[in-house]
C-alpha cells in the first residue's frame, strides 16, 4: 500500500508532515452499519494530525453523514468535509460544525 502524501497549509499549523498509511478496510468502502462507517471516519478525522479535526463528531443515520463540532476557521469546516466526502458513497454529507474564531 503506497503512503498518501501531501501537507495542508493551516495558517501557522501543519498537517501530514510525514507520510500518513491509511489502511482502507472492505467495511470502509461498502459499510455494513452506520457505526462502522462512523468508526472509519473517526479513524481518519484522527489521521489528518489536526487537533481540532479530531475531536470533531460524525454520526451515520442512513443515507447521512453529519459531522458536527467547533472549529476556528471555515478553512477547517471545509478539510473535514473534504477528508471524509470520498468514503462516503452515495450517503449526503451535513456539515454542521461552528466556526467560532
């Protein structure tokens, strides 16, 4: 499995500074329960080495994702957003986080 490469620019923050392994489960890609896919996506809120990205919340309910939370910058409402929305499939992403900066 080839490393995902790369660092987001967060003002005077940097994530990714070293290559990151990401382990893509079978369950990721075509979850068999919302808790699963939430666990997943937990998983890679945690990759990203963004403090604040991490203590985000994601709940599964059916065809939808919602991820809710504080955040300081709308920079990082959207990188939430954007890591997640590729392992989403069809599912409609809410992205219901607060931007209190």
């Amino acid at each position: 499995m080839q490393p995902l490469k790369g660092v987001f620019q967060l003002g005077k923050y940097e994530m990714l500074s070293e290559p990151l392994q990401v382990v893509v489960l079978n369950s990721l890609t075509q979850p068999d329960c919302d808790s699963e896919l939430e666990r997943n996506l937990k998983a890679i809120l945690h990759g990203s080495r963004s403090l604040a990205l991490a203590q985000l919340r994601i709940r599964c309910d059916g065809d939808r994702v919602l991820i809710t939370g504080d955040l300081a910058t709308y920079f990082l409402k959207q990188a939430a957003q954007e890591l997640v929305r590729p392992w989403i499939l069809n599912r409609v992403l809410c992205n219901e986080c607060k931007v209190c900066g």
